[in-house]
C-alpha cells in the first residue's frame, strides 16, 4: 500500500496480527485509517512518520498492550482516536505531544489502571474524552493516602482547559480532583456514574463550569454533606436557578441528620454558595430501618435525625436524637440525666428535654424546651427559672392558671387543660390573655370548653342573684319547650324547632366549616397507600385533605402541628398498620383525635386497617377500646369506596342537632322505659375486657 501519494482513506480489517513498519510509508494525503477489528498488539516505531494530514485513526478491537510515548506525535492534524477495546493498561507521559488539533479520545474498554500526569500534555484542544469501562482510580502512588481536606489533587487531564466531556464511567475512581472544579470551566458533562464513591463533602460540590451535569448515579454514596443553606429573609442567597446539576439517583442514601441540608435544598432553600442542582431522582433510603425503602424526595426536613448511641451521653433515657430540622440535641427521659454535653460538638444550639416525671427544681438545667406534655399534671411542682426559656404543658390536667410562670416571661404551650376560669379566677385570667408568651393562647381553654381568649370578661362574675333567676328563667323556658316536644312529634319539633327555639339546636359539628375535611394520620413505611388514597379523596370525593408533608409548615414544633391539623379537620384517617404502631407522631396523632372525639362526644376517627395488628406488642388499650366501640373499614373491603364516601363526605341535609337536656328526662321517662333498660355504662377494665356497670347500678335513671 505504501507509495500511494493520493490516497486519501483507507480500512484494512481482520489482515494481520502485527503491523509491517512499511505499511503506509509516503502516503502523506492518507486523512482517514481504520484499522479497526485486527489482532494487532503494538504500534512500530516510526508508523505513522509520512502521515502529516492524518484526522481520523481508529485503532479499537484490536490487542494493543502497550504504546510509546510520542508514538502519534507525526500526526500533527489528528482529530479523532479511537483506541476502544484494546489491552492497554498504562497511558505513558507525553503520549499525545504535539497533537494540538485533537478534539476527541475513545479509551473505552480497556484495562487501564494508570494514566501519567503528563499524558495528555500538549493536546490542548481536547473536547471530548471517554474512559468508560476501565480500572482507573486516578490517583498518582503520592496521592494513595489522599484525604478529602487535601487541597490541590489535580488528574491528569489539569491542562486541557477546552474539555466539554470527560466520561469516567465504570472505573474505581472515588474522589472528585480539584481540576475539574477549578480549571475546566467549559466542562458540561462529568460522568462518574458507576464508580466507587461513598460520600459527598461540601467542597467536592463547588464547580466554576455554571453549565455542568455531574452524574454520580450507580456509586455508593450514603451521605451526602452540604454547608447550611441560605435563611429564607437572607436577602444575600443567590436568586436565579443554576444551571448546573449533580446526579444521584440509585444511591444506597443513609436518611439520617446528616443528609438535612440536601433535604432543604429539595425543599426550595438556596445555599449560601455556589453550587449545582441536585437531583436525587427515585434515591431510596437504605437506613435508618424505619426509612429504609422510602423516597428521599419525599422525606420531610424533620424525618431526618441521628441517635445518639454513647452511653456515657444517654444516661439511661430512652433516646437522644440530634434534630437538625429543630436545632436542637433532644433527650427522651423518665428523669433529669445528671448534665449535658456540649451541643456545638453535635452541630446544633440548643437542648431540649421531655420527661415522664417532673423535676422539682430548674435551677440546674439549661434548656431550650422542657416537655412536659400528657404526663397527667395536676399541679406544678418547681418554680420559674431563667435558664428554661420554653415549657410545654400541653394535654395534662391542670385547672389553676400557672400565674407566676406568666409574669416571670417563660414561654409556655398550655393547650388541653381544664382551667378554672370562675369569678376567683378572673385576674389569672386577664394575666393570661394579655401575655405575649403564650404559644398556643387560641387553643387554651377553660374546664366548660369555652376559648379563653375569645371569653368575655365581664359575664365571669355575676351577682348571685341574676345567676339564680337566669337558671329559673332557663329551667322555664327549657320545661316548656320540651313539654310541647313531648305532645308533637319528634319529627316536627325537628323541621321547625331550629327557627322556633334556635337556641335548644346546634349545628351539626359533621357540617360545621373547617380548613380541611381530612387528616390522615399514617406511617412513613405506609406512604404507598396514601398515594393510592390522596386522589380518591381529593379528585372523587372532591374533599380537602391535609397530610404532614405537604400541608405542615416547616420549623413548627410537631405536637402542635398535630393539635391543628386534628381540630382543622372534620375527620382523621387511622391508617393502622404495624409500622403505624411502631410510630410514636403516629400514636400521638391517634391519641389527639380520639380524645378530642370522646371530648365533642361524636365520630371523628375513620380507622382503616391496612393488615392485622392484633398481636402486635405496641396496641395500646385506647386503640383496642377503639377497635370494639366503633364499626372501621377494611383495606381490602370490595365495598371500600362506598363506605369510605359516607363516612367522609359531610351530609349536607342534616345540618341541625336537636339537643335534649338533661335536667328534663323525666319528662321523656315514658315514652324512653324500654330504651333506658337496654342502656350499657361500657368501660374497659384491667383486662382489657369490656364490662357493663349499667347492670350494677340501683337506678336505671342515672345510666
């Protein structure tokens, strides 16, 4: 072939096994070669020294092991090398010298493991380079011990300022090189998917290319760490959406504390540096087990916590958590521990404390929050302290307004308990109404369920004589009424009363207006059931639903986030499940709207049982108390939509309660004999048995 001035193109394929040195000898027009699909294993010195006007070389499927430094330095206009599919294992320094038009390398699928520093030195107008499938770390024998704080670790593609694509797939590589932040600002695609990284640092997500894609999909990260994102009235955070990305799906993510910053990212908060898009894609967690298999762009900020497991730390308490979504190191005790560790080694600032027990003194804790909450308080047993700034005494029995705890400015939750709001109460009342450090004031009632803040002062102390003639004047009125009800029929005192008497009818609580008709209270693990449920509810049955993720405002503390999103909604959903036993939000989701049923007296809890839960060890009695009083749906019911609809959707043609006081039963004694010896005083003894104290009792009058 040699001597041929004008040939221009030229593929010789499955010929020989070794290349003569004269193949190609005078053939300075040759532009395009292929000697691809040979069984060629090295390249002669001197082969390619008459081809000046060479672009296009491609030397893949063969079984080259080896190539000489310089050995393409003639072909000064070479554009495109492919070598893919080879033997080669080393790329030597100066490898492609003098090569300043190169634009494109293909080294797919060979056996690469090291590549000089000074390989591609001189190939300055490279663009494209593909590694795909090969043993490359990219480390130099003095970078084996590289730590990810070693600054200045450049590869061996440092100097090619005009790369676009670098394709580094499949290989070993774990560490991202500084070059590629720093130097390669036309870089657009990184691919280091199907790679060996297991973790993500700040400064490894910093790149100056603003139009970059970083695919790290298919690696083993597990964690990815980010600096602190942007306040959201820091006026100071980037505002235009980059341009850039970093890939991560199909990543074995460990969804603890230390993935919150990427979860805020998700949640809309800008960093406070430059930085890429991060797109988890379908990214499952692989920890914590409670998490494992959940979505991670579907986690909340406040799912993601780490427990403290250090003895000498927990002091016997249930648990420690570190909550970056609360900023706070949270310890679940019966008792006070003896001291507490220093929060800035954890990353947070405060230190909350929720105990079974109540301490007698606070003089000797230093606390963000002191819970309190459903503990059965009666009293208060310790005294106001400066170095408690916040106290929740939610949901426990207290009846005296904490007055001093008032005027000593401690911030306080006092929702859901039975205060005394009578004419000696009066000035604990205004106190309580006036101060500004009462977390949930329009949720704080007295004993009678009236609003505190909504109480109008001047009817707390009436003489006793208006007392005595309002209570005649109202037993009057109520005898007549209900002696007319007794002669008519029930039906027309029910169409007419309302207009009549409107003060003996209420508004039907199912029909009263509320922010949502739906809560559905679930747990985590049972987020695939809410998906097929949320549209039934909302596209069929055109109801609206509130759920955590979405509806919750971030940084609220959860127990309130509960009490609303329960007394916002006319119905809760139990999904009950296993998992959902296993959930402590969840019980106490559960909790907070069957107690709010038994206190209004009618249905607000709709239990859906997702699997049987009979045997687990966690059913607490309420809910077995539940499961007996109160009829609940089936998952698996073929009947599901239908029942689910009346129990869901308000009845708009009853929107009128009559209510029949008390005090005038005997009135109705005859015509209600028969169903007052059938009445039932259920309660749920020890035993967990049902039993009918209706039976014991002497007067059937009083069931």
């Amino acid at each position: 072939i040699s001597n041929l001035p004008s040939l221009k193109n030229l593929i010789i394929k499955d010929c020989f096994a070794e290349l003569p040195k004269d193949l190609i000898t005078e053939c300075e027009a040759l532009i395009t070669l292929d000697l691809s699909q040979n069984r060629i294993t090295g390249i002669p010195e001197g082969f390619f020294k008459d081809l000046k006007n060479l672009e296009h070389l491609d030397l893949s499927f063969n079984k080259i092991s080896t190539l000489k430094s310089g050995v393409f330095s003639p072909v000064k206009k070479l554009k495109y090398l492919n070598l893919d599919r080879n033997h080669l294992e080393v790329l030597p320094e100066f490898l492609f010298a003098g090569l300043r038009k190169l634009t494109e390398v293909s080294i797919n699928h060979n056996l690469l493991t090291t590549i000089d520093a000074l390989a591609f030195q001189g190939a300055t107008s490279l663009q494209t380079i593909s590694l795909i499938g090969n043993r490359l770390t990219l480390k130099s024998k003095d970078q084996l011990d590289w730590d990810y704080m070693d600054m200045g670790m450049y590869s061996p593609f440092n100097t090619l300022s005009e790369l676009k694509k670098l394709d580094l797939s499949h290989n070993n590589i774990s560490k991202i090189f500084d070059d590629w932040r720093f130097v390669l600002v036309n870089l657009e695609i990184l691919d280091l998917s199907w790679n060996r990284f297991e973790e993500l640092y700040p400064n490894s997500c910093q790149f100056l290319s603003n139009k970059i894609t970083v695919n790290l999909q298919h690696n083993d990260i597990s964690s990815v760490n980010l600096y602190q994102p942007a306040a959201q009235s820091d006026t100071t955070a980037p505002v235009a959406e980059p341009n850039s990305s970093i890939l991560l799906d199909n990543n074995p993510l460990n969804c603890d504390c230390r993935m919150y910053n990427l979860a805020m990212r998700l949640q809309g908060l800008k960093p406070t540096t430059t930085e890429p898009k991060f797109n988890v894609g379908n990214a499952q967690c692989k920890s914590p087990p409670h998490l494992q298999g959940d979505l991670f762009k579907n986690l909340s900020p406040y799912d993601l916590y780490c427990e403290e497991m250090t003895e000498e730390v927990r002091f016997n308490c249930t648990s420690v958590l570190i909550r970056p979504a609360y900023r706070d190191l949270y310890y679940d005790c019966d008792f006070a521990p003896p001291f507490f560790p220093n929060t800035e080694q954890y990353g947070v600032e405060q230190l909350s404390l929720k105990l079974q027990y109540p301490p007698n003194d606070l003089s000797n804790l230093t606390l963000s929050l002191l819970n309190l909450t459903n503990i059965g308080l009666q009293e208060i047993p310790f005294s106001p302290s400066e170095s408690v700034k916040e106290i929740d005494l939610s949901k426990n029995n207290l009846t005296e307004i904490p007055i001093r705890f008032i005027e000593s400015n401690t911030s306080l939750y006092l929702s859901s308990n039975p205060f005394d709001c009578s004419c000696f109460a009066r000035d604990s009342v205004i106190a309580l109404r006036g101060s500004s450090n009462i977390k949930d004031l329009d949720t704080v009632s007295c004993a009678n369920g009236l609003s505190i803040s909504e109480l109008e002062i001047s009817t707390l102390c009436h003489s006793n004589t208006l007392i005595i003639a309002e209570i005649g004047g109202i037993f009057l009125f109520l005898l007549i009424l209900f002696t007319l009800a007794f002669i008519f029929s029930r039906q027309i005192v029910d169409h007419f009363g309302h207009r009549i008497f409107p003060c003996c009818f209420i508004d039907d609580p199912d029909n009263s207006p509320k922010e949502y008709d739906v809560f559905i209270s679930y747990a985590h693990k049972d987020q695939k059931y809410v998906n097929k449920l949320l549209p039934k509810l909302e596209n069929d049955f055109k109801l609206t639903v509130c759920v955590h993720y979405r509806d919750w405002e971030v940084g609220d503390f959860i127990p309130d986030q509960i009490n609303r999103s329960v007394l916002n909604s006319r119905k809760t959903i139990i999904l009950l499940s296993n998992s959902f036993l296993d959930s402590t939000f969840a019980n106490l989701e559960f909790r907070t709207a069957h107690n709010l049923a038994l206190k209004e007296g009618r249905e607000r809890v709709i239990l859906i049982i997702l699997e049987d839960v009979s045997k687990h060890e966690k059913l607490s009695e309420e809910l077995k108390y539940h499961m007996k009083m109160n009829t609940y749906l089936n998952w698996d019911d073929s009947r599901f939509d239908e029942k689910l609809r009346r129990r869901t959707i308000p009845q708009l043609y009853n929107k009128k309660k009559f209510v029949r006081p008390a005090i005038l039963k005997p009135i109705f004694k005859q015509a209600t004999e028969n169903n007052l010896k059938k009445a039932l005083d259920v309660h749920l003894n020890s035993a967990g048995q049902l039993v009918n104290l209706a039976q014991n009792k002497k007067d059937i009058e009083n069931v």
